[in-house]
C-alpha cells in the first residue's frame, strides 16, 4: 500500500516539477464574511488541509503543518491566536469530491484557511474557494494557485494554464552546474541532450517545455519526442535505441526523462542497462523511499533536503518535524510541503497584524515574499500568480540514500515560446 500510495503522489510530482517549471459552482452557499473571520477568535485560529490522500496522506498533511505551528504556538501564538489543525480532508482524486470536501471545511468546519492544500483536482475548490473569499496555501500543482488573489503556492504558479507560456530555467541550469562542477568547464555548452516524454497531450507539452529549457542551458537537443505510450511498453529497445545513438550515432551527454513514473521507473534502470554512462536525470523519483530504484539517476527537487545535513536551516526544520512525527520519522516531500504550507501561513499573518480577516489575508499576498534562505524561495507575489519560484536542487541517489550534488541554487523564468527572459 504504502509503495502504491508513493507511486501515486510521484506521478503527480513528475506534471508540476517537470512541465511546470514548466467547473460550475454549487449554489445555495454562506456568503463571503468581512469583517467578523469565520475560524478566527481572540485566541485561535482554526484551519484544515485537503489532499488526494494516495499521493499525499492524512499524516503527512498533519505532521507537517503541526510541526510548523507548534514552533509558534510553543511562543503564544501569533499576535495571540494559537493555530489548530482540525482536519486533513481527502478529495479522493476527484475535482467533485475535492469541492465539496472544501465546501465542508468552509461552511460546517468554519475554517479560516486551508493549510496545505496539495492535490492536482483542486480546479473548482479553487474559485469557490476564491469566491468565498477563503485563503488557501499549498503546492500549487493545479492551474487553480494562479491568477487566484486567496491562493499562495509556496513555489508559486508551478502549473500556470496554456495560456501563460511561462517556464523555468532552472532543471537545465542545475545539470549545466553539475557539467561544470565535473571536470567540464563549458557546463552544457557545446554537449548534447536527449528529451523524451509521453504521447499525449501533457507530453506533447512538456517535449516542447524541457526542449526550450535545454537549448536555454547551452545544450543541443539531438533527439526531443513524445512517442513513449503512458502505458509502459512491453519493449523499451527502440526509444533507448534512438535515443542512445540520436548523436550522430553516439550517445548524448544527458537525458531528460520527462515522463510519469510507471515508465520512469522502467528507464531509470533500462538505460543504463543498455550501456548509458551519461546523466541521467528527472523530476519525478526524490523519494526517501525511492533511493534504492534510483542509484546513479540524478534528480531534480524544487527545494532543498533533509539529506542535506550542512544547511542549519534544513536541519530546523529537520528537527521541528521530528519534534512532532518522532525522532524516526521519514520526512517526504509531502510532509515538507505541508510545512512549506504552514510556513508561509504563518508568515503571511504576521504581515497582516491583529486585525485578522480573510480580505486583508488577500491584500498581504498581493506583495509579498517568501523565503526560507538556502532552502526554498524566494517566492514572490504578484509575480508568482503566474510564474513559479526558478530555483531548485539537484540530488543524486547512491542506492540507499540521497545527497545533494549541486546546491539549492535560483535561476530564471522565461517565455518557453519567445525565449525571452521574464522579470521576476
């Protein structure tokens, strides 16, 4: 269950950290309030979180976010108000199930905010959420964290809608450090990169995304495809074939696996299998779990790691979660964004002061900045409406754990179809 339910959240993952770097309203509804804040007392403040709880689970949600919130209730609380975690909702991979999950958590819960929100099926919850004048904070995995005034994605708008050609530099500008970092000084200029992804429209996308950040690197792309079926083939031969001979016969110098997990997990080992000795990376597998199915394989990882033991601000937070989840608990990127989610929560009411409503929740993120130094951010609103956050770590597995390989490091955004550099 527990490697059925991780397979399912990295599948997820792979669409935001790959390609986003890359409904009707019920009626019959409480009316938005201003000026007397649903969930909010002179001393509390109640909030739930919503996931699609295969891929990001009940406790992942509630250590996480506790863990931040302890930090400050531990200290009176925030101008007063302590912070209770009422709930973790489940949406069940469902954009029905997830409305009315947060139409519950609104209307009969009486929540102020939800904290985290982490699930792709959030594409009505969001305007209604918007609607109802209902902050929520999380990883913006769904187009709904953008152009959205009650939405704040820690990383910001990492899956804006087709409309917002916007991109990051960032995954090519890690592997073009890591060239540099081993004994290539050009980095990525002057080498050559394959992209292969998935025939379907996603893929077809993202072939067209990761081939405009690899040409932004310095690379070459030799081979850039979308013809691997989602449904992993019995045969992998003739994609590793092409792409292992697409330089001039030769095999490139890196291959961006922009594919979701059941085939990514095949690739990770076929690859190499088949004689590849080059880099090979993707933005799917970081997974404590994970570190055994990936030895070689280089990930890319939006913020930094726990693995990470020299970064004394990763290593808080290292601490902080243990505090609540036990000195043995395995903290994963769910765990991590629900704290990412409490965080910025946290940091967003402070800026708001005593007079605590949801409208002046809004006003604060209309300009605003989010940052734990070295390990994630800055996220920076209103830019991040529809831009994510261009920063990254890239990690590599030995087989039994991850260590990083270049350190979390920010970059740029760009137009994926202009090619022009964006202000942010």
């Amino acid at each position: 269950m527990k490697r059925r339910r991780w397979i399912a959240k990295a599948t997820v993952i792979a669409t935001a950290g790959a390609f986003g770097l890359v409904g009707a309203l019920s009626g019959g509804v409480a009316g938005a309030r201003v000026g007397q804040a649903r969930g909010v007392t002179s001393n509390s403040i109640n909030v739930a979180g919503l996931s699609e709880q295969t891929q990001f689970t009940a406790d992942e949600l509630r250590i996480g976010a506790t863990a931040r919130f302890q930090v400050e209730n531990n200290k009176g609380g925030v101008f007063g108000r302590k912070i209770n975690y009422v709930e973790s909702a489940d949406d069940q991979g469902s954009v029905t199930t997830a409305l009315s999950a947060a139409q519950r958590l609104v209307e009969q819960d009486q929540v102020l905010a939800i904290v985290p929100v982490l699930s792709p099926f959030v594409d009505t919850a969001g305007p209604y959420l918007q609607q109802q004048h209902v902050p929520f904070f999380g990883w913006g995995i769904d187009n709904s964290f953008c152009n959205n005034p009650y939405a704040f994605g820690f990383t910001g708008c990492i899956v804006p809608p087709p409309s917002v050609p916007t991109t990051g530099t960032t995954w090519g500008a890690l592997i073009n450090a890591y060239f540099k970092a081993h004994g290539s000084p050009n980095g990525a200029k002057g080498k050559t990169a394959a992209v292969i992804s998935e025939d379907n429209a996603t893929g077809k996308t993202g072939a067209v995304v990761i081939e405009a950040q690899v040409k932004k690197a310095g690379f070459k792309a030799v081979y850039v495809q979308s013809t691997l079926p989602t449904t992993p083939p019995g045969d992998y031969s003739p994609f590793i074939n092409a792409m292992l001979t697409s330089n001039n016969g030769k095999p490139p110098d890196a291959i961006f696996l922009t594919t979701s997990v059941p085939n990514t997990l095949q690739l990770v080992s076929k690859i190499p299998a088949a004689g590849y000795n080059g880099v090979l990376t993707n933005a799917v597998l970081y997974d404590p779990r994970a570190a055994a199915l990936t030895k070689g394989n280089f990930e890319f990882v939006q913020f930094d790691i726990p693995e990470d033991t020299a970064n004394a601000s990763m290593q808080q937070i290292v601490k902080n979660i243990q505090a609540v989840g036990g000195p043995n608990v395995q903290i994963t990127q769910g765990m991590l964004s629900a704290y990412f989610s409490a965080d910025s929560f946290v940091a967003v009411l402070k800026k708001v002061g005593k007079n605590l409503t949801p409208e002046a929740m809004a006003a604060a993120m209309k300009n605003f900045t989010y940052q734990v130094p070295t390990v994630i951010g800055p996220t920076k609103y209103p830019a991040a409406q529809t831009q994510g956050a261009p920063c990254g770590t890239l990690v590599e597995s030995d087989g039994t754990k991850y260590s990083v390989v270049v350190p979390y490091s920010c970059y740029q955004n760009f137009n994926y179809k202009t090619g022009k550099i964006l202000n942010y």
